[in-house]
C-alpha cells in the first residue's frame, strides 16, 4: 500500500471515531481521488482501487483493537482473494467513501464486501477473502481472533 499520508490520515481519525465491535463489523472511510492515483488514462485503475480498499481494512483493524493485538502477538493480515467490478471510472479530485462490511467467516478466511461511492453513486463493488497469520504458529482461526480481541478490548 503506498498511500502513505492517507495512511496516516486513517490513523489519526480512527482515533476519534467510535469502536467497531464484532457484533457490527462494518466501516466507512472518506478520500478524495489525487493525480498520483491516476494511470495514464487519466482515470483510477484496477490496482488502486485495490490499494484504496486497504484504506478501509486499516481503520477497520485500527478501530476493532485487531491492530494492537496483531501487533502483541505478532500477527499480520493476509488477502487471499479478491474480485471487484468496475462501475464507473474515477477521475483527479473526486470524493469518495469506502464502505467495507465482514459479511462472515468460516474456520479459515474472513469474508468481506467493498464498495466504493461517489457521491451516492456505486462506482464499483468487490468482495475479499483473508485471514489473519501467526509469525510464530501459522495461521490464526477467526474464532480465535475474535475472541482475542474481544477479550483484550474488554480489560
């Protein structure tokens, strides 16, 4: 991901905003379109909007507590699969909100929608599979991960 200062944008303003609990994993994240997004059509192309729906996992991490426990027990995130459809280009300077949603999981990948708006308008729509690694043991079931969180949010 190399959106750096929106990195640090997220970062900041997840902060202040309400923590999202596993009963409602469900986020939105605002931005606006720059021209360092931009191909060489002048539009966003399937790549960023990649990046861009990182965006939205990163404050979902940040404001659940995933992040601090990644990092306490040495966990990383880990995108197994994606599919987006493009609905409409995106173009310098346009604001856009990105909805991200955990639909659910199974014992091995969490499952989750992206969508990208403009204005009221769906300029695409994805969904992505992932799930979370052990630097020490592999991979980490998402029951585990759940409970982990919950329990370290709750002291």
């Amino acid at each position: 991901m190399n959106l750096y200062l929106r990195l640090i944008w997220v970062y900041l303003r997840a902060t202040f905003r309400t923590r999202i609990t596993s009963e409602n994993l469900h986020n939105e994240v605002t931005t606006t379109i720059y021209p360092n997004d931009l191909d060489i059509n002048l539009h966003v192309n399937n790549g960023r909007y990649l990046t861009l729906c990182d965006l939205g996992r990163i404050d979902l991490f940040l404001r659940s507590g995933l992040a601090k426990v990644m990092l306490k027990e040495k966990w990383f995130p880990v995108v197994g699969n994606v599919t987006m459809t493009f609905i409409k280009p995106l173009h310098v300077f346009n604001r856009i909100r990105i909805a991200s949603t955990v639909t659910h999981w199974d014992e091995k990948y969490f499952y989750s929608t992206h969508t990208i708006y403009r204005g009221d308008v769906v300029v695409s729509e994805g969904t992505s599979k992932s799930l979370v690694v052990s630097r020490l043991s592999g991979r980490v079931t998402p029951e585990v991960v759940i409970e982990t969180v919950n329990r370290a949010v709750d002291k």
